[in-house]
C-alpha cells in the first residue's frame, strides 16, 4: 500500500466514539482518493436527501494518494458532505499544511458523524486520537482558536477549524485551516457548526510511501521543471498571485460589475493583481511543497500583516459591489477568513443586495440599525456587512443565507447570480461560452474550478478556443470536468494543470502508488466521479432542469464594453453536452453508462 | 490614435499606456517591435477584447491589450 495512508479514522460525535477502519483498496483504485473516494462512500452509508445540517448527515475530510508526499503541492484535503446552500454533494477543497499533516499522522481520512452535545474539538497526534471540550473554543474567531491550539499543541500543529459563521450555522460558511486557508464553497462550514464541532488539530511523525522511491524522484523533479518553465505557473502565479486575472478578465469585457449588470470597468487596475503587488504585498505565501506559491500576504491599512486576497475575493468584493479600493477589499478578506465565510458567496450576496437596494426592494428603513449602507460603492459597508454576516447580527442574518436566499425572500430569486442557489465567482459566462456551459453543469452548483474553462478561452492553455463559438465546447468541458475531478482526488494543486497534462499525473500516481493507470483509465476514473457526483444529485431530489444560469446571462446582453451584445447560449450547448457525456436528454445518466464506467 | 495598455510585468520600465499614430495598416507586430517586446513572450494580444493575428491591421481608435503568460484563479 503506497501513497496512502491504508487508515479511516471514524468518529462519532453522538456516542464520543472512535474507530478505526481500514482503507477499501478495491475503492481506492476506482475512486483514486480524496473527493472521488470520500464521495462514494459517503453515498454508500447516507441517504440522499438527509437533512444538511442534521446529525444524520456526515462530514469527510479525506485526503488524497499524492497528499504528504514530495508531489510538488501535495497538500491538498477535500471535505465531502451533502451541501446546506446547493442540496448537491459539498465538495471543497483546501491547501495549505493540514492535509499533508493529517496522512503523515497516518490517515487517509476522517469520517464524522451524528452531533456532539456541547462543543468539541478533535486532537489527533498519530495514533492518540481524542475529542476534547471546546466550550472555551466556540465563539472564538479563526485566529484566536488557532492561537489557541496552537499554543498548547506546538506550532509544529495543523489547525482545522470554523469561525463564529459556521457555528451559526450560515449558508455560506467556510472550513478554514491554517489560519487563511479554506475549502469555501457551498457551506460545508455549517455542516461542521451544526455537529458541534468546532476544530482538529494535528500532529504526525509518519513519512510517506513511495512504490519505488527513486521513479518518484525522477518523476517529481521532472514535474518540478515543467511547472518551473511554464509561464502562468512558474513566472505569472509566483509574481502576482491568482490577482492577475482582473485586468485580464476585464480587458476582455467579461469582469462582472454590479451583480453582473455589466461586465467591464474603467477602473479595474485599481484592484488587479499588479496594483496589490506594487501596494500591499509583504510576501509570497506558499502551500506544502508547491513552487508556484500562489498565496498572498498582504498588509492591511492599520499595519497588521494577513492573508492576501485572491482573484475572486477582489472581484466579489471588488467590481461586484461597485468598489475599487484594494485595502478595503484585504480588509473585507480578512474579515472573511477571521468569520469563517466563502469569499466568493460572502461578497456576492453583497452585491446581490445592493442591486436588491437599488431597485427598491430592500428599504432604508431595514437596515437603518446596522449603520451600514447597500450603496454600489460604499468601501465601508463591504467591512461593516462581512462582519455582520458572520456574526449572524441584524441584517446579517440574512445575508448569511446566502444570496438566493435573500433575492428569494423579497420575491426577486432571479436577481441572485447563481446556479443551484450557489454563486457564481468572477467570470460573465455570456463572453466565455464553454466556461458558462461549466457553470450550469458543475455538480456542486455555480464553480469555476470543476472544470477550468477560462484556461483554454482566455488564457490560451493548452490551446487557444474562441471564446464566443459554441463547437467543440461540451466535449472540451467533459475533459476538463474528468481531469479536474482526477486532480481534486490525487490531492494536488489544479493550479499544476497550467503545467501538467494528463500523462504527468498518470506519472505521479504510477510511481507514487505503484499502480498501472494510462491516461485512458485515469481520465475514466475521473469521469465515474463525475457520473457519480451526478448521480447524488439526481438522488438528492437535484433536477436537471437547475442545469441553467440566471435569466439575465441567458437574455440580457452585454450592455457595453469588449463583450457588449453577447448573451450566453445554453440551451445550444447543454443537449450536445448530455450526449457525450452518455446521459438522456433529461440529463439523467443512462444505465449503459453506469454499467461502462461500472459505478 | 491606438491606444496601447500593458500589463503585468510588461509594465516593468514601460508607462503602462502608450499611444500610437494610426496608419493604415498598422500591425500587431509593428506595435510591439516599436515596444521592444517579442512576440513569443506575449500570450495574450487582444484588440478591442477580440483575438487578432499578428499580421492583421489595427483599426483607428483601437484598444490593444498585451499580457504575458499571466495565471488562473
Ligand atoms: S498554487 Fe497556490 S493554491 Fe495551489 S498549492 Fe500553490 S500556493 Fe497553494
């Protein structure tokens, strides 16, 4: 057994039970790891349609074969849970230190269940594994209960935790780790909250795996040089952070102003990559092993030093609401991550209700007591709102719902830019035809990193597409989908796949895990994990009709700018889609595809 | 009059807007030779937001964005 750990930690948070489990080989060699793994077993024990915020549901924390190895970014764990915001699988996915830590503990990973009756935190130093009070823990912001367990841990400790969102339980709470790192989409924060479950902290002396050491020397330094030698990882990423993209999503008119009212802006530069890098940046703030060090630190306007923002937290906060100020946006970000929130869904369902404001539909009179403003523009009320939201305070409590939810209540669900009540980050589909198909097909509801199709239509790699035509979309989005889903269950960084194509990780893998994977059946693999994924959702009560994006990206057009006139063009893309994928044309998986993937 | 925006680092030692006569026919490639940048270290040459080659011609009161290998995010 290489690569992986062999060992499932399960505990019961009900019973204050812990178990340990054998790792299913069998599994592992179909589902690889982390998400594609952690996702069939959990579909195996919990039913579909559990509540998501019941102790019926369960929570994975699962890392990946290549996490804790010397695979350049190699840090990566995923949370699996039925999803509070979208009702879909909860799939995020984090870097930072944690996961590696988890498996040099000696885990592949944890499965929680039921709910503790007061607060608890989990310790794990190899095999001493306890649940611990942590009444003097809830309540604490990310920082102060990572001080804390650092402090009495050891700094050489990794910390998991939610912030006080997640323990209130709000839509769009994050699982942070490491202080500034966070698997942030679809609420799986919540999930965590309402187990009472507030931390894990770890610590693990056990030393990776290797099938043949000296094949994966040789393969991980090639790796290493090709990551190196690219443009967008070893020159652009290291330099200005995911940041980068502002002004180019912009200069191609598909920077959604507004709650995507329109989608450029003249003042864009003000909160792009290289304006943070001339500014603010302190320094580079890598992941384990990853010679891309994306990650930002930052220094705030009062002087403190933090996590950086990336691309989609200075869009969310940024263009979204209106506002080109890059200290307020790190502050904004900041706040985010001491609270325990999503960027991307936290700064949008600010944006959301500041169009809800501009056409009326939220009055003076509600949010008069708070002291803030839904102005488009206003710098200080995207600070003052992410602290409300995260302390569920006044009219936070409803933004802590999420933005659907809000448009929702004031009878106007359209005005959330959303699909499958989850977000859409920083990217107008309506300029970006195979990216918007990505939108409306990914299984955890509105994401751009299931399947990364800016790459190809924007940035050119690994070929150039035209960004408006519709041929050839559906099957480039199914490869992308398949690889990503493969990336995101190794335990690496889909930062690599700028780099690495297909045959780099069958090389990784096969020499880490000693297994004989070809491109074919590692890309088969990821697609059963998409089948899968699918097949949750359908279970789940997801109908295929929520394949679709808001009205205004379908029917409105660009109003101005390098896009202007476009509308995004679905209802073409999504029958071709189906078909490749070997679903019905109601979007359902065919048995004759179930049985040839064999899920 | 074209109107030049670089980014990234294509700013270092250059004003991040230049503006440049228009002449009929005036290219891609004549503009970033005026520039001192080569044409392998640009991935991203847009007019207007639109893909060109670099022999085509630049249109009078043309935007031209210019990016090197940038990232993802
Ligand atoms: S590329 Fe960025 S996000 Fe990915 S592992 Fe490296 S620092 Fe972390």
């Amino acid at each position: 057994m290489f690569g992986y750990a062999g060992k499932v930690l399960r505990i019961n948070l009900t019973e204050k039970q812990i178990k340990l489990e054998d790792l299913d080989m069998n599994l592992a060699r179909k589902y690889l790891g982390g998400r594609g793994l952690a996702t069939k077993i959990f579909m195996d024990e919990v039913d579909p349609n559990v509540e998501p915020l019941s102790p019926e549901n369960k929570l994975i924390v699962a890392s990946g074969p290549l996490t804790g190895t010397t695979v350049p970014t190699g840090g990566r764990y995923m949370v699996i849970t039925k999803a509070p915001l979208t009702g879909t699988i909860g799939c995020s996915n984090s870097g930072g230190y944690f996961g590696a830590e988890l498996k040099s503990a000696g885990y592949d990973m944890i499965i929680f269940e039921g709910k503790a009756d007061s607060p608890v935190y989990i310790s794990i130093e190899d095999d001493k594994v306890e649940i611990k009070d942590a009444s003097h823990l809830w309540g604490k912001l990310v920082s102060e209960a990572t001080d804390e367990l650092m402090n009495k841990y050891g700094q050489k400790a990794r910390v998991l935790c939610i912030g006080p969102a997640g323990e209130r339980l709000s839509k769009i709470a994050a699982i942070m780790n490491d202080y500034d790192r966070a698997a942030g989409r679809s609420g799986v924060g919540a999930v965590m909250g309402s187990k009472n479950l507030k931390a894990v902290v770890v610590k693990g002396s056990k030393k990776a795996k290797y099938a043949d050491e000296e094949e994966t020397k040789k393969v991980v330094s090639d790796k290493i040089k090709k990551i190196r030698e690219n443009g967008i990882t070893g020159e652009g990423l290291p330099t200005y952070g995911t940041a980068v993209l502002v002004n180019i999503i912009n200069e191609h008119g598909i920077l959604p102003v507004k709650n995507f009212q329109k989608a450029y802006s003249e003042d864009a530069d003000k909160i792009s990559g290289e304006t943070m890098t001339r500014d603010i940046l302190v320094r580079r703030n890598p992941c384990y092993r990853c010679p891309i060090a994306c990650g930002r630190w930052v220094k705030l306007k009062d002087g403190r030093e933090v996590g950086g923002p990336e691309y989609e937290t200075l869009w969310a906060f940024g263009a979204d609401c209106g506002i080109y100020d890059i200290d307020a946006i790190a502050e904004a970000n900041f706040w985010c991550n001491e609270y325990g929130l999503d960027t991307i869904s936290a700064g949008t369902t600010i944006a959301a209700a500041m169009e809800l404001y501009e056409k009326g539909y939220v009055k003076d009179e509600e949010i008069e007591e708070d002291g803030y403003s839904f102005k488009f523009g206003d710098v200080e009320a995207i600070i003052g709102w992410t602290k409300k939201m995260g302390a569920r305070e006044g009219f936070g409590d409803k933004l802590a719902e999420g933005s659907y939810r809000l448009c929702e209540s004031y009878g106007v669900p359209e005005l959330s830019m959303s699909v499958k009540k989850q977000e859409l980050p920083a990217y107008d589909p309506r300029g970006v035809q195979g990216h918007g198909l990505e939108y409306a097909t990914s299984n955890r509801g509105g994401c751009h990193v299931r399947g990364y199709m800016i790459s190809p239509e924007i940035l050119g790699s690994p070929e150039k597409l035209d960004r408006f035509t519709l041929e050839g979309k559906a099957e480039w989005v199914k490869v992308f989908q398949d690889l990503t889903a493969v990336i995101d269950s190794l335990g690496v960084c889909l930062f690599t796949s700028f780099a690495l194509g297909a045959q780099d990780y069958v090389e990784l893998m096969n020499a880490v895990s000693g297994t004989d994977y070809n491109v074919d059946t590692l890309l088969e693999a990821g697609s059963r994990i998409y089948t899968l994924e699918r097949l949750f959702n359908i279970k789940a009560g997801i109908d295929p009709k929520e394949d679709k994006l808001p009205d205004r990206l379908l029917e409105e057009p660009i109003p101005e700018g390098p896009s202007k006139g476009h509308v995004h063009r679905l209802s073409e893309l999504l029958p071709k889609y189906y078909e490749i994928r070997g679903w019905g044309r109601d979007g359902i998986p065919t048995e004759e595809t179930l049985q040839k993937l064999s899920v | 009059m074209i109107k030049v925006k670089l980014f990234a680092t294509f700013r270092n030692g250059r004003e991040k807007e230049i503006h440049f006569e228009y002449y009929e026919g005036i290219t891609g490639r004549e503009i970033i030779e005026k520039l001192g940048i080569k044409e392998e270290e640009v991935a991203i040459f847009i007019v207007n937001g639109r893909d060109k080659k670099w022999d085509e011609p630049i249109e009078d009161e043309a935007t031209v964005s210019l990016f090197p290998p940038v990232g993802g995010g």
